[in-house]
C-alpha cells in the first residue's frame, strides 16, 4: 500500500510550539484523509526547528466505493414532496428511485446512491491547502508576495492581502510525495500563496543549504542527516543529553539535568553540538537557584557540579550549538562566556542589593503591627515593605497585603481540616509573599517561593515555614510535584481557593481558551493537592458559589479521565451538591472496579431497566409510591427482591457512612440474580391497578438503593 511523506519547511519554528504544533498537522490530516474513505495502517510526526513532518505509511490508494439509501416519501405523497425528495438524492426522475413496501407504512420512495470512490492523490491534494491555511498557531504571521494588498502583483502572484496565509514563521518550501514503498513516488501538487509542493527540501541552512530531492521518507531522513539534519527530535534529545554528561564526566563534574531545558535546547538545533563553557570562581557566592536560573533564562544552557556533591555547582556550563565550527567551538564558547558573565554580574547586583535593602523601619511599624512581625528580620522587613507600599494583586481585588490577611482567615479554616500546626500556617502565610519585594524575583519572576525559602532558613524560622513558603505555588500544571508537608499543604490550598473565589467574584472567569490569570491551572492544582494527599474538605464550606463548585467538577473530570476513568462513571457519582472530591474520586474507583465484572454488569442492566420503566411512568405523570406494600406482594420473584433491596439497602447504606464503597458496592451485587428473577416472572403492568403501583414502588426501591452509591441509569453499556 503507498505512503504520503509531508513536510512543511519554514523559518525558524519557537521550539515551544514545535511538538504540539507536528502533533496537530498528524491529526488534522490523518481525520481528514479518514473522513473522506481512506484509512491507513500507521503515521508518525517529526519536528526540527524549521520543518513540520508527517510520515503515513499504507495509506489506501483510493476510497471505497459507498453505496446509500435515502428514504423518501410515501407514493401518493403530494407533488412537492417528491421534488423535494428527488433534489436532495440528486435524482432527475421518479422512475430512478426504487419503491419499497412496508406492511404498516404503505409504499414509499427509496433512491439507491452510489457514490464511486476517489483516488488518494485527488484527496489529498483537496485537503491539504485547507489544513495549512486554517493551522492552529498560538502566534502566526503574513509573508510573502501573497501579503501584499489586493490589486498588486510581484513576480506573477497576486496579491491577497489579509486573506494571505498565515503561519508562525514564513513558510519557504513544501514536499507531498506520495507511493509504493518501493517503486516511484509522485509529486501531488497543490499551491499555498505561490509555494508549489513537490518533492525539493534543504539541509542545514549553514552547512548543507543546497537542495535535495526527496524520494520516500527513508531517503529523506539519510539525505538530511548528511545535510546535517537530524529529524528525530528525541534523538536529538538523546545526544544532547548524553553527550553533555560525557563531557561533563570528563571533566570531574556532573550534569544538572532540566527536562524542560533539554525540550526547549532540542528544538533550537538540527544539529547538536555540545560544548563546555566557564564562569569566574567568584560567581559562585551567588545562590546555585539563581546561577541555574540566569544561565537557563538568557543563554539556554546547563550547569553542572562536583561529582557526588548533592549541593552547589562547579564554574562551568554545558551550551548546545547548532553548528560545528571549525575552531572547534572556541569563538561559541567565548560569546557564551561573556554573556553568562554579564548576566552573573546583574544577578550578583541584585542578590547583594537584596542582603543590604534595609527599608525604613519607622515606615514600617504600622505594618509590622498588622502582621505581627518582627522587623529585626529581613523577610519580616519586606513583608512590612510590602504592605505598607500598597503593592497591587489586582484593581478590584485589592493589594498583596490585603490578600496575605484573607488567605491568613481562609488557611486557619483549613489547618485542622488538613491536620497542619496552625501556628507554623499563620507565620508561613504572613510571610509567603514577602519575597516578591526582592530585586531577585523582581528580575526573575521564577525565584519567587524559592528566594523566599532560602531568606526564610537564614532567618532560622522553622523548616515547615521555610518549605511552605517556596511550595505554597505548587504544583504549577499537571506534572509538577505536590508540597508534601502539611503546612505547605494547606497554605497551597488556601493561595488557590483565595484566587479562585476572588476571581469569580469579580466575575474574571475563564472564557474558551482564554485564561489569563491561570485558574484552570489554579483548580486543577486544588484538585491534585485534594485527591493526591488525601485531604476532606467540603469545598461548600469556603466556596459558595455554586458555579466555582461547578468548574471544580469540570477539573476533576479532566484529571480522572486523564487518569483513565470513564466519564459515564464519573457523571454517575457525581450531583450538583458534591463538594468533597477525594470522595467523588473514591466512588468513581470503586465504580470502575464493580461493573468489570460480568455478574455485575448484568445487574446495571437490571437496574437501568427497572430506571427506564419507572422513569416512563413518571413522565406519564405517574405519581409512585415512597414506600412498598408486603402485603401487595403475590409471586416469589418480588418478594424475593423487595427481601434482597431490605438488605442491600442496610448493608450499602452502612458501608457509605463507613466511606468503604467498594463494600457498598459488594451489597448491591446481591440484587444480581433476583432483580434477574424479577423481570423473567414478573409483569410490572398487571392488571390489578394496585398490584401494578406496588410493583411500580419496587422499581424504585431498586433504583434509591442503588443510587445511594451511584445513579446507574448514567452509565452506557
């Protein structure tokens, strides 16, 4: 079967967009091609900084052929009708539909459809000018001939003026070859704002900028890595990575390693070279968080230590070239150096600038009162300095001091709930921000938490305080590590619910894919801290709102399905009024584990049967007793089910207030086999109006017992 190679060559791709942006152009194309008939057996994404790859191999060379029918009217339908009829199935004439007769219906019109298939190459040359003029960049650009204002022309192309393409950087060169795997390919053309697909790419734009022309993808990557390009981005990674613990080792030391820097570093090159760069000894009086900071920030590179030291770093740093210089590196190193110098130098301004910022202590009183700190102390002078500055949070949400004294009220609420030392969560919350007056964090943001911890531990407060202060903006997404101590834990909890509220009571919610004072992430950090350190806590108790209630939902759905969880299980635990998630977490688990088995999954199809009757009748407007008549009772089946529903009712109901849902669970398995029973001997409408309302109010018994774990009538299968 053929294979489709793309690639989309542009300037300079933000190494940022690069990965999500190959696994976009994989999705939109593969949907594409497989709305329109065709399938295929496997497709891989590669990204480089200037190019967007996608490999598809055994793709189908044509669709199938469809075959539909399309319902029409009745024969003796009126005249209209059937025009009607004969325009949607694109039909000229009656006499070409066919005449179907159905014993209750009469006769009607049926017109057979037969749509013949298409080949790849004509599918795939329709589709592709959409794919690339509607990408989805974050930040996209207008270039080119094409961008000119309508009317103009430059070297045959006309100008379209903002209908021109847009895309992140300009785009210079596209190959669509497409073919068996081992005779020839073809060239399926289609043109982008002058840009000709075909089958011509390029190397490294400094070592190999000549064209090569591309057969099929295994051709291409052999042909770019002797052009000095290396397509795979995780195998740039991997040289990268183990080429700069060679050197480091090499030298004595090791490599700090930075997943994040090793992404972003690996998008900056087509090929990495690896080189060691240095720094004066007396840089190293500066914090090692905020060398590591400076050199990763402003030059993209690592920095190593001592081999076996756990703490401090070493005068050298690993940068990542994207050329192989013939001197060996000499001129890249020594422009590294002295911009990692420069940089080092400010850090070192702003960290001295800091041990020696004594603000005016007089000033200050008021404020130290207010907090009840002790000016004596460097943190506690810029917590004072802080407040007593009116620094803004927000316009309508007041000032940083004004926030520290609500999140102080929320956390004393929350530290029995949590299990943390109120004492040690006040002290951590009064001084949480106080770093945020340092020139440190001034200059990088990053630091803040950070610097404050390290101030916090020269001024010998407890260590709890200490850690709280740094992981008290934890975790920042959803692969960040949580505060583990349970100061932090609840000074974390009580940062994010106190922008969570504030925000929505500004009415400042997330809108679409806009959000830009982080709440989702906010939530879904309340979310993380909840269910991954196992903390109660009603939010109803500090969130009133039930629409903030609601968003919480929202992020717990996301994080249990990321998680695996089904979102039928997850709305079948989950009403309006849940705000303890740790235990909406807990039922969905138990959930999932009940309905694997076979047994059980015939009971939930007991169960939404017995739902789906009684749900019927009441919208018939039937009103069904609260309560069932023993006496009422006539055959064995429902008697045995009303004994069993009697039962599993207490035995679910106790293991709930236990919190054991997975007992809760075992229980309700005891209706299997006569709630079976039931609908093989039963008659639910029998004829005795009394007998059939007694019935009726079994249905829903079974339906209360069960929903006091879960409402099963949500669940699909």
């Amino acid at each position: 079967m053929p294979d489709l190679l793309l690639e989309l060559r542009s300037e300079e791709i933000p190494a940022r967009m690069q990965r999500k942006a190959a696994g976009d152009l994989k999705k939109l194309v593969t949907d594409a091609l497989v709305e329109r008939g065709l399938t295929y057996e496997g497709a891989r994404e590669y990204w480089t900084p200037r190019r967007l790859t996608l490999d598809i191999r055994g793709l189908n060379a044509r669709s199938a052929d469809v075959r539909e029918e399309k319902k029409g009217p009745r024969t003796d339908a009126n005249e209209k009708a059937i025009e009607g009829f004969l325009r949607g199935a694109g039909l000229d004439d009656i006499s070409q539909a066919q005449v179907v007769s159905d014993p209750k219906k009469g006769d009607f019109y049926v017109a057979i459809i037969n749509k013949p298939g298409r080949p790849a190459e004509q599918i795939i040359a329709e589709v592709m000018p959409g794919i690339i003029r509607s990408f989805p960049w974050p930040k996209s650009m207008r270039s080119g001939p094409a961008s000119m204002p309508k009317g103009s022309s430059y070297a045959g192309i006309e100008g379209k003026g903002s209908e021109s393409l847009r895309w992140v950087r300009p785009l210079q060169s596209i190959v669509c070859l497409f073919g068996p795997e081992h005779d020839e390919t073809q060239v399926i053309p289609f043109v982008i704002d002058g840009i000709v697909a075909g089958n011509i790419t390029y190397g490294h734009r400094f070592h190999a900028p000549g064209p090569i022309t591309v057969r099929r993808f295994e051709d291409y990557v052999s042909s770019l890595e002797k052009a000095k390009v290396i397509l795979d981005a995780d195998r740039r990674k991997d040289i990268i990575l183990h080429d700069a613990k060679d050197l480091a080792f090499a030298n004595g030391l090791e490599l700090v390693e930075d997943e994040g820097l090793l992404e972003e570093v690996s998008g900056l090159v087509e090929w990495p070279q690896v080189l060691m760069g240095t720094f004066e000894e007396d840089y190293l009086q500066i914090p090692a968080e905020i060398i590591r900071l400076t050199i990763k920030t402003n030059q993209k590179c690592f920095v190593t230590r001592n081999q076996g030291a756990e703490e401090g770093l070493s005068n050298r740093f690993i940068l990542i070239s994207n050329i192989e210089a013939s001197d060996g590196g000499k001129e890249i190193i020594h422009g590294n150096g002295k911009v990692v110098r420069a940089r080092l130098s400010d850090a070192r301004h702003f960290w001295n600038r800091d041990q020696g910022d004594l603000p005016d202590l007089e000033t200050l009183k008021e404020s130290a009162a207010k907090f009840g700190l002790d000016l004596k102390k460097p943190l506690d002078q810029r917590m004072a300095k802080l407040d007593a500055l009116n620094v803004t949070f927000h316009a309508k949400l007041g000032t940083q001091g004004e926030r520290v004294s609500r999140i102080r009220e929320l956390a004393k609420a929350l530290a029995p709930v949590v299990g943390a030392d109120a004492d040690l969560v006040d002290r951590a919350v009064v001084l949480a921000k106080a770093d945020l007056r340092t020139e440190a964090v001034g200059e990088f943001p990053e630091l803040q938490g950070l610097m404050g911890r390290k101030y916090a531990a020269l001024q010998g407060e407890n260590e709890s305080v200490a850690a709280a202060i740094e992981d008290h903006y934890k975790p920042q997404g959803p692969s960040d590590r949580l505060p583990a101590d349970k100061v932090a834990i609840t000074v974390a909890l009580a940062d994010k619910l106190d922008t969570l509220v504030g925000f929505w009571a500004i009415d400042e919610k997330p809108t679409g894919s806009k959000d830009p004072f982080a709440l989702r992430r906010a939530a879904l950090g309340v979310v993380r801290i909840l269910l991954e350190r196992n903390v109660r806590l009603p939010l109803l108790s500090v969130v009133k709102d039930p629409d903030l209630i609601s968003f919480f939902h929202d992020r717990l759905k996301v994080y249990l399905r990321d998680l695996g969880a089904r979102y039928d299980l997850i709305d079948a635990v989950l009403t309006p009024e849940s705000d303890d998630l740790l235990m909406i977490a807990r039922r969905v688990e138990a959930l999932t584990a009940f309905i694997t088995g076979e047994d059980d999954k015939n009971l939930l199809a007991g169960t939404k049967r017995a739902t789906q009757l009684l749900a019927a009748e009441e919208k018939k407007g039937t009103v069904v007793a609260n309560s069932v008549s023993e006496e009422l009772l006539k055959l064995d089946a429902e008697k045995a089910l009303y004994a069993a529903i009697k039962t599993a009712s207490a035995d679910a109901a106790k293991a709930v207030e236990a919190e054991d849902f997975r007992s809760a669970m075992q229980a309700l398995s005891t209706l299997r086999a006569p709630v079976d029973r039931f609908f093989e001997d039963v008659l639910v409408n029998d004829e005795d109006a009394a007998v059939r309302a007694n019935r009726l109010a079994l249905l829903k018994a079974i339906r209360e017992v069960t929903g006091t774990v879960a409402d099963f009538s949500k669940i699909t299968g």
